[in-house]
C-alpha cells in the first residue's frame, strides 16, 4: 500500500465525502495541491466526473491509498517534424465531445415524472429518427393526446423575418430542413462541448468562455468566505480577487457597492462613507419589494474600479464557464433586488452586450446562493426577454450555460411555450393552429429554442400528412402544478425601459 508521503499532485484515488442523502460514498478523485500545516498534510481533490463546486481540501484519512493511480511518466513520442514530443504527466481529464450543453435535457420536467410517449400511432420527433420540421411559416395543428374536446382555432401564418447567413441558411428556404439539421447547426454554431470551447471564441468584454486559463491554480477555489451583507457565502470556484486578499478567511463586500475590504473594521469604516442604497444605476422596474437597476459597464468606477468590474469579481465565485476579464465596457447589467428598511439588497443579475451580432441577450446569469430555489432565477430569465419584447427582437442566451442554467432556461422556455399552446382556442370544430414563428414572435425567444425545447418535451410529431403538436394529460397536468408554485412574474406595465441603439453612439 502507497504512504501518504507519496500522493503527490496528478494522483487519482478513491477519497470519501458524503453525498445528498448524508451516506458515505467513495468517488474517485484527482489530487490538484498538496499542502503542509503544522506537519499535517492537506491534498485538495477534484471528484472525477463532479461539477468543480464540490471540489474540497481533505486529511490523508479520507484517501483510499490503496487503489492510488500515480501519474503517467513522461513519454516521448515523434511528431512530424521530427522533433519529440510529451504526454502531460498527470492523468488527462475525461471529457465528453460533441455534448451541445444547450440542447442536452438536464432532467425531467417540472412535474417531476418522466413524459410519455403519445399513445397515438404517430412518429415521434428524436435525435435518432429525423423528420421533416413544419416550416416556421406553415401552422401545426394542437393536438390533443386524450382526444378530449379542445376546439380548434386556425391562426394566420405570419411570414418570417429573414435570417443572417449562418449554419441554417440565409433565407426562409432553410425552414422546411429537417429538425435533426436544425439541431445539428446548433451544435456546430455553439461547439458547447463539455471542455468549454466555442468554435470561434470571441475574446471581448468582460465575461468570456476560454479555456487558456484552465490551469491548477484557476481550478482550485482561492476565497474561503464572503460576507455580503447578512450572508456569509462560501464561494464555489476560482475568482480572481487580489491575491493579498485571498490569504484571509473572510473577504468583506459592501452590499451596495460590492467593493471588497479585507476586514470587519475596514468594512465599517467604509460604510460610514458609502451613501449607496442601490446598484448604481437606473431602476427601470420596481413591483412590490422586486426592482431591476440597470448599469452601463462603463461607468461608476471608483478608485480604479467600477461596480460592474466589482459584480463580476463576485459573480465569478459562483460561474465556472466564464473567465473573467476587466473590460466591462461593452456591456449593460441588470442587477435584480429587493428592496427592505435598510435599502436595495442584490439578489441576482444578468448582463447583455450593448451590440449582440450572435443576437444574444444574456452574456452571463446568476441568482446568488441565498436566493437560489426560490424562482429568481426564472424572474430574472423572463425579464431579460422582456427586454427583447420592447427591442422588437428575439433573443438567446450566450453559450455554454452552467448546469444550474440549463435547468433554469430549459424550464422557462418549456413553461412558456406550453403557456401559449394551452390558452390556443379552437374555432368552427378545428383543432387550433400555429407557427414556429409566431411562438417565437410572441416569445421572443429565439426560433432554434423554441424546436429545440419541443423536441426536448416530444411534442412534435407527423400525423396523416400534417405536423402536430400532441399535448398529453401527463404534460399539461404538470405545467399545471408547475405555474401554480410559479408566483413571482414579471408585470410589463411596471417596466419603463427605452432601449438604446449603441451603433449610433460610436465609442461608449
């Protein structure tokens, strides 16, 4: 049996933590540091197939050393010019290829069970058995799975804005391509691979996914505690704070300015100056104790550092697919609060480019720790399409999404979507109908996540001829129970948002 003095970085061995139902588990884990205390060795371990968040340091005595895998020496091996080559010595991470984050289902729906297949003898839309896709401009019938009388109402196909040149095509021709191409020109725009490289990285603004900083210092957590107001936040990634900062076991943020301070005294000290009981910025939404703020990512900086740069050191702590960057120039954020005695507490955010070319509008989403599972994350998804409802555009959020945002996205989108086929009428005995298009208009949710989220939900299938949209008692008792714990919604009367065209402003 290895010593504990021989596990040394790039080791792989079974280490026990516990898991959700508090029983003892023994997964394996890769050693990413090792440190000495006071003769006392610590190794910090990366679960193999976990998400990094449950990264933790652990004693020797949580190491199963007998089933330790040392790294792999180093290996010579030929290129083509000749010249040797290497293997990296510690074990190569596994990762999965070709996994579109956007259109991979996280889980099963809302009601918590498992949709069934149509009883109906009809050919049901999957990855596997591709089907022609209505054309966006041509309606699909509603139809209900348990025959049940829903009166049908014909809606009037509205033509389709004309697309830019991508992957699906120029014009309105591409429309009637098999939904398996819609899908796969998603995959080859968004590359979401589970190693988190785009296909054309776009190496501007503040929040960008690239993968050239992976390295063992960005992968481990480098901030212990965060105090932010009456929350004590213990960060789950890499966050780059000044590293001074990092040595300490608490790191203090003001709640309304977020500068960082490293001690209680500074902290107070820095309050009896600070006049801010909000984000900076305009508040463009307020409804009961709810209000969004939003701020231009090229103002407010004090001392060198602006809120929005302060916002995303924070947001950092709890995002794993962005890397951070100082230029907050390009961006507006739209930080939610809610509002007590006290002032304008933040509760989440999202920020957006002031120029999308990709039609983005998210760039990064986070509801914070104590606010999660309490349906913020959904208010502030519905507000940033709110946004595009008033902008007269569609819109998506930028890829790839954390985990914790696919579930949120690909609930919100199923949610929405059923909403609007539900409170379809049908007129003269006919089963009601419509458009891609038309939901994507209604929506503003993007036409390639409007397919997507049907096939997600199997509801588009080919039946005599037509394309149809089976609803079954199954979904629609869940989307039922869903909307009924759904309280906090966003009312579009209390927004008061002009939207800005930052083409003809030229610099920001």
């Amino acid at each position: 049996m290895a010593e504990v003095a021989e596990v040394i970085e790039g080791c792989r061995l079974p280490v026990l933590r516990r898991n959700q139902d508090n029983e003892d588990e023994w997964p394996l884990a890769e050693i990413l540091s090792v440190k000495d205390i006071s003769g006392k060795k610590l190794f910090y371990v990366h679960y193999i197939d976990f998400n990094k968040r449950l990264d933790e340091w652990v004693t020797h005595d949580r190491l199963d050393l007998k089933k330790i895998q040392f790294p792999k020496k180093e290996v010579k091996t030929p290129t083509k010019n000749g010249l040797s080559g290497s293997r990296p010595n510690s074990p190569e991470r596994e990762v999965r290829k070709n996994l579109d984050l956007s259109l991979q289902p996280a889980s099963a729906p809302s009601s918590g069970k498992t949709l069934p297949v149509p009883k109906r003898k009809v050919e049901v839309v999957s990855p596997a058995t591709p089907v022609l896709a209505p054309p966006e401009t041509a309606p699909a019938s509603i139809f209900p799975q348990n025959g049940s009388a829903r009166r049908p109402v014909v809606v009037a196909a509205q033509p389709g804005r004309k697309r830019k040149a991508n992957c699906l095509g120029a014009d309105e021709e591409a429309a009637a391509a098999p939904i398996s191409q819609y899908l796969a020109c998603l995959e080859e725009d968004s590359q979401d691979s589970s190693d988190g490289i785009p296909s054309a990285p776009r190496m501007t603004g503040s929040l960008v996914s690239d993968r050239s900083h992976d390295d063992i210092i960005t992968r481990m957590k480098n901030i212990e505690c965060i105090e932010l107001g009456r929350h004590r936040l213990k960060p789950w990634y890499f966050s780059p704070y000044p590293q001074e900062l990092t040595t300490l076991p608490v790191l203090y943020l003001c709640e309304f300015c977020l500068k960082f301070v490293k001690s209680l005294k500074c902290l107070q000290r820095h309050l009896t100056k600070c006049n801010l009981r909000h984000p900076p910025g305009n508040e463009i939404y307020r409804k009961g104790t709810i209000s969004f703020f939003e701020i231009d990512g090229r103002k407010n900086k004090v001392s060198g550092w602006s809120y929005s740069q302060n916002l995303c050191l924070l947001a950092k702590c709890f995002l794993d697919h962005k890397t951070l960057y100082y230029d907050t120039d390009p961006f507006l954020f739209y930080v939610m609060t809610e509002y007590d005695a006290k002032g304008f507490h933040i509760v989440g955010y999202f920020s957006k480019e002031k120029e999308s070319t990709e039609d983005y509008n998210v760039a990064c989403i986070l509801t914070l720790p104590p606010y999660q599972r309490r349906g913020y994350g959904k208010l502030l998804i519905e507000f940033s399409y709110e946004l595009s409802k008033v902008e007269g555009k569609t819109g998506t959020p930028e890829k790839p999404l954390s985990d914790l945002g696919l579930l949120s996205y690909r609930s919100y989108w199923s949610q929405t979507i059923l909403e609007i086929l539900m409170s379809l009428k049908s007129e003269n005995g006919e089963r009601p109908q419509i458009t891609i298009n038309e939901i994507s208009e209604i929506t503003s949710v993007k036409k390639e996540d409007v397919i997507s989220t049907l096939q997600y939900l199997n509801l588009i299938n080919y039946y005599k001829g037509q394309y149809i949209l089976t609803l079954s008692e199954d979904i629609v008792e869940g989307h039922e129970r869903a909307m009924l714990k759904r309280i906090l919604r966003i009312d579009s009367k209390c927004l008061h948002f002009t939207p800005k065209d930052w083409s003809k402003r030229g610099k920001w």
